[in-house]
C-alpha cells in the first residue's frame, strides 16, 4: 500500500505544487491520469473555496485502487455539501439534462467532473471532507456521463457513516 499526505493553502497551491506529484505517483495512462487529477483539483477547488482554506490530501494506492481524501482544516462549512447532493440527487432522478443543470451551476459542474472518472464520491454533511475512490481500471465510459448514472455513486457522510 501506498500513502502520501499533502498540505497547502488554497486550490492554486495544490495545482502548482501537489498536482504534478499526484500526476506521477498515478500509474496509469496519460487520460485517465489526467482525469484523475482534475477530478482531485476540482475537490480541492471546492473545499477551499475564495478564503484559501487549508487543505489537508491524502492519497492511498492499494491494489491499483485509490483512494483520496481531501479535508478543509475550517470552522464554517467549506461547500454548502448537503444542498449541492441533494440537487444533484434530484436531477438524477428527474432525469435532468446534464448540459442544462451544469451550466448554470458551478458546484454541480464540479461535482460532475470529480463523478465521471470515480467510482464513487462522498461528501461528509458538513462540507469539510471529499473522498474519492477510483478503482482500476481507470477507464471514462461515456455511457455513465448521464446525471442518473453518475448520481447512484454520490454518497453524503453522516456521523462517519456514508449513505
């Protein structure tokens, strides 16, 4: 098993100095490499928001498979987590056009880039911690760019139980 711990400040900072390391320590081809790592950006994006909240990343490869948790070392809620899977749920099951809810929604179109390459996402209630897990092999099938398809993978963490 694999594990690396990051620290930074801010979504820029792990673009310019923890990305590029993820980038290497994935072996996997260069797309799902790629998409790995966007899905990963997107997560720190979202947890640091404008205040460059600090970030606290943890990667573990066990198996070909990866996990990565990503903490906000923050007081307030760092997404508003609970309404973004609640709308996001929704449009899964109301069949919503992807292009027309992602367009207009930044925190779903983010939510939706960090879904396409997971296997599952988690969000803990209180917006302070993103899991991604991805499992190899890391391959996008098309077929699950749907918002119903991706939305059955997105789990909401209550009292440290996921759901």
């Amino acid at each position: 098993m694999k594990v690396r711990l990051w620290h930074c400040r801010g979504s820029a900072a792990y673009q310019e100095r923890i990305r590029p390391q993820v980038q290497r320590i994935l072996g996997m081809s260069h797309g799902a490499r790629t998409r790995v790592a966007l899905a990963i950006a997107e997560a720190a994006k979202l947890l640091a928001g404008a205040e460059e909240t600090e970030l606290a990343i943890q990667l573990c490869c066990e198996a070909g498979d990866l996990r990565v948790v990503l903490r906000a070392r923050c007081e307030h809620e760092a997404f508003p987590a609970q309404a973004v899977y609640r709308r996001f749920k929704w449009l899964g099951e109301e069949k919503r056009s992807a292009a027309e809810a992602l367009s207009r929604d930044p925190l779903l179109r983010s939510l939706w880039r960090m879904l396409l390459p997971a296997e599952y996402v988690v969000l803990e209630e209180t917006g302070r911690k993103i899991i991604l897990l991805f499992q190899s092999p890391f391959a996008v099938d098309e077929s699950d760019w749907n918002i119903d398809v991706l939305s059955e993978r997105l789990l909401l963490e209550r009292d440290a139980v996921a759901r």
